[in-house]
C-alpha cells in the first residue's frame, strides 16, 4: 500500500521544466543547448591472432574492429569520460552531424554544449556493439579465416562481451576510470554490467529503462522477431550476402519492436486516423499506425543486417545480471554511484523491473538514486523525455564529478537547467 | 509542509525542527530520511554534519529538487522504503513531519525502529491550546500553525497529541531518547502538550 502517495499530487510539470513536446519523435536537438557539430567515426582495432578475445560462450574471436566516436574534450587527470553505450538498433553516431547528413546523433537530445552530458564540460565515448553492424565486428563483417562473411559462423555473443569489447577501448584511450557508463534498454544492461565487472573502473552508472535480466515477455518479443527474419526465404540460414537481404523478415521483426516501445496513448496520439482511401489492395495499410510501421520496418532494412539483429537479440535475451546469485551479492562492495530511471507506460522494461535493481543496491548499501519518471511514450520515453533526464542526469553528474577523491558533500545552488 | 528552499547559509533561516535534529544527529552518521520532500533537511545534515544521507519520496516533483541538492533519492513509497532494508541498515531513520501522514504508523514505526538503531519523529501536536480553543468554543476542526489544513484538503490521516506520543511509547515498551518541542519557532518545555506546536522524539527499542 502507498502511504506517502497521499501526500497532495501535484499533475501539472514544475516551472523548470519546459512544456510537454508534443511530437513523440527524437527531435533534431534544437533548441537552446547546442550540437557537437559535425563528427566522425572512428575504428580502433585490436584482438589479433593469436591474442584473440575469448568470448563468454568459451570461443576466440580476432581481429575485433570497434567503431567509436568521441565528443568533448579529456582533461588533464583523465577523469571527466563517460562512455555512451546504446540500444538494440544504436550505432555510435550518438550526437552531432556526419558530413553531409542531416541527422544527428540517436541521443543528440542529451550529449552537447550545455545539454545532459555536457560536452564543454564531459568527455563523451560513444561506440557500436560487439555484433553490431555498424563499423563494429559482427556476423556481416568478413571472417579472415574464410575470406568470406561470417554469417552463423559468427560466435555468440553476450552484453558482458560487448563489455569486454568497450574496455578494450577505454585502454586503448587510455582512460582508467570512466566518471560514468550510460545507456538506456539493453544500453542500461551494458551500464550494469560495467558496473558488476569492472566497479573500480566506473565512479557511476546511468540506467534507464533497463533490466537486470530478461523476462518471458522480453524473450518472447524478441522471438518473435528472430522468427519473422529466419522465415524470409532470402535469409538461407545466414548466408544471404551478395544476394537479396531477409528485408521483409528484418522489417517486421522491427515493426514488432515498435509496437512494444510505444504505450497505448501515445499510439492513440500519434495515429489516430484511418484513410478509408482507395487502396491496391483489400489488405493494404489502412491506418496510421499502419503506415508508420511500414516506414519504420522499411527504413531499418536500409540500415541493419538481419544477422546482427538475430545475434544481438539473443545477447538481450540470455543477459542476466545475478548470474544465478541474490542480486544484491553482484553489487556489494561496488562504490560506483546509480541512478537509475524508470517511465510510467513503459511496458517492455517496466518499472517493477528498474525496482528490482534498486532493492538490490539497496541491500548492497549501493549509493543509488531511482526515479519513476510519468510519462506516457512507453519504452520510447528514454529517449523522448529529455528535459526530464537531463535535469537529472546533469545534476547526478555534477554530483559525481565534483565529490572525486573528496567524498565531501556537494551542493547545488540552483535548481535551473 | 515544508516550507520553500532557503539557499541562506544562516543559522536563524534554519527551521527550528531541523535545527533540534541536526542537533540530535551524530557526525558522519548514516540518515534515511522518509517522506524527505525537497531534501532541504537531508541537504542541511550532509553539509553540516558530513552524513550519508538517503531520502524517500514519493513526489516525482520533489525528487528532481533532492538531485539538485546533490541527493540519493528513492522515488518510493514508506510501506516498499523501508520493508527492503535489512535491520539496523542505517544510524537514524528521519521521520518528521510524515508519521501522522501514513495510513499505519504503528507499522511504520515498528519498521523504523528495525531498520534504524534510532528514529527521529516530528510531528504536529493536535492537543495545542489553538486546536482545544476552536474545538470547545467554535466546535471546528482546529486550524493552527502546525496544522494549517482545513478539514477537507489535509494530508494528515491521524491527528495525535504528544501525550499520546508520549504512552504509545510506554505501551509499546520504545525508549524516548531525547526529546524536544516548538512553539513560535522556538524550543519550549512548560507544559509542551498544550503549548508545543510540534513535538520531536528521539526514539529506539528498548532492547536494541
């Protein structure tokens, strides 16, 4: 029973919060915080043979290509790096313009001058997962030992490789301890994993939107998704490049997801008309919800490999954080400051999932913060609910980055963003 | 409630309830804070006696305020706050100015009194001589300072005296380490059940 819930609610947002956006959609980073600008992504390469990285599953993989980018500038002690570590579908574009391009970043929202992670201030790394598909190793890239793509010759991996992966890149930039790891959804379960692997690596962790481990529901989503692509007939097991992609499997694997990131107010926002229009076909898309979903699964084939999506889902899916353990056995000792963040309509990492972490840090004396932000996206709340997170996660950093090696209070003045 | 944020560094801005439990409190000390609100008290104990505070709140608007200030905040509700700490997980459990607002003190308090060697409880005392003056004479639900509610919009379920306090304490066998009371934002001891605006208790199990 909630007690204190009967303290007087106040519905309306506070004053220092801007008003609701009303467009559910990750905006191009307007507004009054700036852009890092135009970016590059970069390739760190290391794990040749024989130094190959041993993987979770027990194989050896090598060479390992890691594709990153940097934002902001690394101060003198080294101590101002946050490592962005991103979704399912992320890549390490995460803020700022490539040349040419008029998208930014996934999270341009929250990493720039004056933004959530600020770049005058932070260091930002940002990097692809180990299995992606964007300049980072993974079943599309070419295994030496063939000369051909790896296809499911590509060995399973798991979120505690693509850790591993990301430390190997934090040495070759020789950082020794990150200020903080950061990531929503499977990002989040990165952000643990660092945290639990290498706690004296990190002075904090960001979780949003995350879980410890995978539910039925989770897995099934996911299933659901490997299976539409496995059922293209243009996917033979695989081995599909130098001919036609799995594209119709891959997209309505991504048409799934969708409807899962979403909450059923914000579709009934976002689509509430039906066309009625004449139409090719009796089955054509009839709706908005219809056509959004199209565009969304037709755009994703453009830009990721079936395979990736297969591999990486089933690193999502397979990801438990306690290891068998009482959850709060993973975190004692870990001096790493958490905040973790939860949205009210997300349904397919619910909070319940975000509150289980926290009990379990709880009872690791962890230093935690958890807040259950009301917002109505679903899932997509993560990366829509911007003024939200960034008033958080700026202070929370703010907190970290100026209580190093003192462990004195610090206070802030003002409550503005 | 609370009063707004005062950014003053001044003793005399200091609310007078805080001021006995940053009193109280000893440095260095571990403080869960419940019903923390705006974290103006946690903020105060961590800046001048070096605690390692926690709060809980359940306003999401109040819990961007206590990361502003630096904070640890559970957005959480007393019942899931406390049941998921082990015993004696912290020095002090602060309970001021939200007892009367629970729906089951007894158990809240029982809870404190587990998860912390000691509990701090605040609370208005409805046995002012205010509240016994428009009681008997105007046979209304008193109004007073430390209850500024009118009977329709007040967030407090239980409305208890210090004297009542005072023998819930001695029932339940709980020992009131120190204790304090306010009237006109002063401390006061001349018959605090009708004159104290609000009652403070420092208080801990018997046997622990």
């Amino acid at each position: 029973m909630s007690l204190l819930s009967l303290l007087p609610r106040r519905s309306e947002r506070p004053t220092y919060l801007s008003p609701v956006r009303s467009e559910p959609e990750p905006s191009s980073g307007s507004g009054v915080a700036g852009s890092v600008g135009i970016v590059k992504t970069h390739s760190f390469h290391f794990a040749e043979p024989p130094d190959e990285l041993t993987l979770e599953c027990g194989e050896k993989l090598g060479p390992i290509t890691v594709a990153y980018e940097t934002y902001g500038t690394l101060n003198d002690e080294k101590s101002n790096a946050i490592l962005i570590v991103h979704a399912l579908s992320g890549d390490a574009h995460a803020a700022g313009f490539h040349e040419g391009n008029e998208k930014p970043g996934w999270w341009d929202d929250m990493i720039g001058p004056g933004k959530g992670f600020d770049t005058d201030k932070y260091f930002v790394i940002s990097s692809n997962v180990l299995g992606g598909c964007r300049g980072t190793t993974g079943p599309s890239s070419i295994n030496p030992k063939t000369g051909k793509r790896y296809g499911l010759d590509f060995p399973i991996i798991s979120i505690s490789d693509m850790v591993e992966v990301q430390k190997h890149l934090t040495d070759h930039l020789k950082i020794d301890r990150l200020l903080s790891v950061a990531g929503g959804s499977m990002g989040g379960m990165q952000a643990l994993e660092w945290l639990t692997r290498y706690p004296d690596r990190l002075r904090s962790a960001l979780v949003l939107a995350s879980t410890a481990k995978h539910s039925p529901q989770q897995i099934a989503f996911s299933e659901v998704g490997r299976q539409a692509i496995m059922a293209d007939p243009h996917w033979k097991d695989g081995h599909y490049y130098g001919g036609p992609p799995p594209a119709k499997g891959l997209a309505v694997a991504r048409m799934v997801g969708h409807i899962t990131y979403m909450s059923d107010i914000s579709m009934a926002e976002k689509f509430g008309k039906r066309f009625g229009k004449e139409k090719p076909h009796k089955f054509s898309a009839d709706s908005e919800v219809e056509d959004y979903l199209h565009a969304r699964g037709n755009n994703f084939v453009k830009r990721f490999d079936a395979n990736s999506y297969l591999y990486i889902t089933r690193a999502i899916d397979s990801f438990d954080l306690s290891r068998g353990k009482d959850l709060y056995q993973v975190f004692k000792g870990i001096n790493a400051k958490v905040l973790v963040l939860a949205f009210k309509s997300d349904w397919l990492y619910p909070a319940p999932q975000s509150r289980e972490i926290v009990r379990a840090c709880k009872l690791a004396g962890v230093d935690t913060t958890y807040c259950e932000i009301d917002s109505t996206y679903g899932h997509d709340a993560f990366l829509l609910e911007v003024d939200e997170e960034t008033h958080l996660i700026k202070h929370f950093l703010q907190r970290v980055f100026y209580q190093q090696g003192t462990g004195g209070a610090y206070e802030v003045k003002e409550y503005e963003i | 409630m609370k009063s707004n944020s005062s950014q003053s560094d001044s003793r005399a801005d200091t609310r007078s309830d805080y001021r006995v439990i940053l009193e109280w409190i000893a440095s260095g000390s571990s403080v869960l804070d419940l019903g923390c609100g705006e974290g103006e008290l946690l903020a105060l104990l961590v800046k001048e006696k070096g605690v390692r505070a926690q709060g809980i709140e359940i306003n999401e608007q109040a819990i961007y305020k206590c990361v502003a200030r630096g904070l640890s905040v559970f957005h959480d509700d007393i019942d899931h706050g406390l049941s998921e700490y082990a015993d004696r997980s912290f020095d002090y459990i602060i309970l001021n100015q939200t007892l009367q607002q629970v729906r089951k003190p007894d158990e809240a308090l029982r809870e404190a009194l587990r998860v912390g060697h000691e509990v701090i409880v605040g609370f208005p005392n409805f046995a002012h001589y205010l509240a016994r003056v428009q009681i008997f004479f105007r046979g209304k639900t008193p109004v007073t300072p430390s209850l500024p509610y009118e009977w329709h919009d007040t967030p407090n379920l239980h409305f208890l005296s210090i004297s009542d306090f005072v023998e819930y304490c001695r029932k339940r066998k709980i020992n009131i380490g120190k204790s304090a009371f306010i009237s006109d934002k002063r401390e006061m001891r001349i018959f605090p059940n009708v004159f104290a605006e609000t009652g403070i208790f420092l208080i801990s199990n018997v046997t622990g």
